[in-house]
C-alpha cells in the first residue's frame, strides 16, 4: 500500500530538504534558529531523515506490558484485602514492598497461592533465612516471581550497607543460587534520575551498578551462562528522551553481557519520576505521570507502575490509587498501547536519541570503570558530585523560569493554598548519621518555590499563597 501510495512523488534527500530549509529562513542562521543543544550535549535537528539512518539496534520486540500496583506488606490482612481489591479492578502485577523481615509477611504469600498474578518482591533489608524461606513458600506456587535485593543501591542511597560490602555480596551471591530466585539480580536505578542525574548519567550508573553484580558473579566458580536482570527506571517529562533511554537501556546491557559471555534477559519496571511533581496545582502531576507512563510503554518497560497525583502529599487514598491504576487501563484497554510491537520503530529520530545516549552513555561508563568502579567512585564521592552538578544546573533553569513547571513557577493558580493538606511530609528529609560515604539524596524540583509559598500562606492566610 505504501508503494502505490507513494510511488507518484519522486524522492528527496536529506541535503534537498535541508536547503530549501535554509531558503525558507530567508537569511536566518541555520544553526542557531532551527538546532537545539541538550544539557546532554546531544542536539536536535529539525529534521532526520532516511540519509543519515544507516544502523540497526536488532533490539527484541516490545515485551508485553503490565499494569502495575505497588503494595507495601505491613500489616499483612490489610494488605492481602487491598492486593485481592486491586487484582479485581485492573492490575496486572503486584510490586511488593518488604520494610523488615517478619515470617509472619509469608502468610501473605500464601493467601495469593492460588493467584496467577506475577509478583515482584522488593526488600528493604538484608536477611538471608527470610529470603531462603520466602523463595521455599513460592516454589509450588504456580506464578511467575522475582527477587527485588541490591545491596549497591542500598549504599547509594543511605551512605551505608545493609550490613557491610563482604556480608551484603555474600547473601547476594546466595540468592541467585535460591530455586525461587535463581540467577537472578535487582538493580534499583530510580535514584539518578530522582536526585537529578542527566539521562546519559542515568545509564551510566545503570551500567556500572550492572557490572558491579556482574564482576562478583563473574567471581565465584560456578560458570554463568544466562541472567534474569530486573532493572527499575523512574521516567521523566523528556517524552521522547525517555523512550529512547529506555531503549538504549536494552543496548547498553547487551553490550555488557557480551563482554562476559551471557544471556541477559533485561526485565524494566518502570515508574514516573517524583522530581517534577509538585504540590501545588497538583492535578497537573496527573499529565506529567501519563506521558511518562507512556515514554516507558514505548520505551519498551516490561512492568509500567503509576504514581498517584498526590503521592508526595497525602497518605495512602482510594482515590489517588483508583485514578493512578486507571490511567494505565486507559492507555491499555482505550488506547490500545499494547497492540503494536515495536511501535516506534523506524522512527528516525528516537533511533537517532537512541543511537547517541547510549554512546554518551557508554563513554561515561568507561570511565568509571577505567576509575575502579562504581562502589569506589562513590567512596570517592565522584558520582554524587556529578549528579549534584546535574541537579543544581536543572534548578536554576526551574528558579530562572527557562524550565517550565506548569502551576509552579507558570501560569499559577493564585488561590491554591496546601499549608492545610499535607498528610505528608512532601520534602527532603535529612537525617544527621554517621555514614560510609555521601548518600545520593532524591528531591523534586519544585521544593524551593513550595516551602517559599507555604510560608506565606503562614504569615499571611488570607492573602494569595504566591503574592
């Protein structure tokens, strides 16, 4: 069809649409008017065409995708009830979040036996007799599971081990051994992008986190010859942006396992980010998870959990959830995001995106590792320095207004008052500890401009909260 369709109209290449650009500019500079620079030093042409598209990614179709909801196991009824009621309005998986080891939390797993809904099981400590325990409860049970341990994000993110290096890696070699959870490895990689990491830092740290497990597996006697790799990835506004990491993702972990002679099965589960959420205007958070849960669809995220609009403000509701949930449903079911493979395919642009994060990426990598890698360089505290000038260069463009947080520092609603909603603590919180090393701290963007409005909504109630 597309041969009839087009065979009318003689070809044009690239050089011939880029002078009748030039002619429509009328004198204006080609460069400066039409291509944009990314902080990323990638730069956006206004055009791309088959000319300049000689590579192929040979990427595996599209995986299917679930809808997610994520749990946290506390009190185990409650949250069998809420496991039960959220199966039965639409979700697809369930991510389990484990705070503490507690044999009485394998009643929750026993209660689901007979559920077919795959489990992905997150721990928040390190205990080996409960891992061993949890993954004896699932064996019979005829569903899929996997194994949420990295001790590597753990230090990333708290400045210490769960226990310390020798011991951490020692449990984490043991439950790639366990039936339950056998050669498999978590990579929590959520926190560059939170704390504000580029996105070629993103996959650069996602790599070199990759290759920490992979050098202490590499280590022990046992060949390995294939490896399921969960891989968490939060997701920003950069809509395009974010299909293409997530693709270049794929690419940088099959390079990587080439060069340790393995099969990586790569695994994504993918969330909106938390750092362009806000607080006030807080509908708007309903947009910016929706395009994101959208780039990680098409990125190809194998898992896809929503956030709630109100997530960083108010306790657990049936509210947020329901509508969280739904949006998923809608592009699922009304949208009809899981009916092509591949859908961006051939998209010169994003294959483009694609091509050159993951150089970017890769090059950023090789430094690491050419500097002993990634555990060293955050002892070094190389790592957290890099994403702090990533962050504080992004909050300046926020504060300048060059970057656009719509209801924030745009287009406000002058009679939004919060100082009277939060159920939640929305900001970062900080902890005065002793630590190994300088921890990787998440924080929104908008935090400057809330705690700024909420105190004048405090010396001043029944003025406008942003006068």
């Amino acid at each position: 069809m597309s041969k009839t369709l087009f065979e009318a109209f003689d070809p044009v290449s690239a050089k011939a649409w880029k002078q009748k650009i030039q002619a429509d500019l009328k004198g204006a500079d080609y460069n400066k008017t039409l291509v944009n620079s990314t902080d990323e030093g990638i730069d956006i042409k206004p055009f791309y065409h088959a000319d300049h598209h000689d590579y192929d990614f040979s990427l595996p179709d599209s995986p299917a995708w679930y809808v997610t909801e994520k749990l946290y196991l506390e009190n185990v009824e409650i949250t069998i009830q809420n496991a039960k009621d959220v199966i039965e309005r639409g979700a697809e998986s369930l991510w389990i979040i484990i705070p503490e080891a507690d044999d009485k939390k394998l009643k929750f797993f026993e209660a689901l036996k007979e559920d077919k809904t795959p489990l992905f099981v997150e721990f928040l400590f390190q205990d080996y007799a409960f891992f061993e325990k949890l993954s004896t409860c699932l064996r019979h049970h005829d569903k899929k599971a996997w194994l949420g341990f990295d001790p590597v994000h753990q230090l990333a993110s708290s400045g210490n081990w769960f226990k310390n290096q020798k011991e951490d890696f020692e449990v984490f070699l043991k439950t790639t051994t366990l039936s339950g959870f056998k050669n498999q490895i978590n990579i929590d990689a959520r926190l560059y992008q939170n704390s504000g990491g580029l996105i070629i830092q993103q996959l650069a740290y996602a790599l070199a986190h990759l290759n920490e497990y992979l050098n202490v597996l590499n280590r022990d006697d046992s060949k390995l010859t294939g490896l399921t790799v969960n891989l968490i990835m939060s997701l920003g506004s950069n809509y395009f942006f974010e299909i293409a990491k997530l693709k270049a993702l794929r690419l940088l972990a099959q390079s990587l396992a080439g060069e340790y002679d393995i099969d990586i099965e790569l695994h994504i589960i993918a969330e909106p980010s938390k750092r362009n959420h806000s607080i006030y205007d807080y509908n708007m958070n309903m947009l910016r998870t929706t395009t994101a849960c959208m780039s990680g669809i098409l990125g190809g995220a194998n898992w896809v959990n929503n956030l709630a609009y109100d997530e960083i403000f108010h306790k657990r509701n049936e509210f947020g959830e329901r509508i969280s949930r739904n949006q998923l449903l809608i592009l699922k079911q009304e949208s009809y995001f899981d009916k092509v493979l591949n859908p961006v395919d051939g998209t010169y642009y994003i294959e483009s995106l694609t091509r050159e994060l993951a150089e970017k990426a890769l090059a950023i990598f090789k430094t690491i590792e050419a500097g002993q890698g990634f555990i060293q360089q955050l002892f070094e505290g190389k790592i957290q320095k890099k994403i702090k000038e990533s962050a504080e260069k992004e909050q300046s463009k926020v504060n300048s207004g060059d970057f656009t947080l719509v209801g924030l520092n745009k287009y406000k609603n002058l009679e939004d008052r919060m100082s009277q909603d939060l159920e939640l603590f929305p900001f970062l919180k900080q902890h005065q500890r002793k630590t190994l090393i300088e921890p990787i701290l998440e924080k929104r963007l908008a935090e400057p401009h809330e705690k700024e409005r909420l105190e004048k909504e405090k010396t001043n109630p029944s003025s406008k909260s942003n006068a």
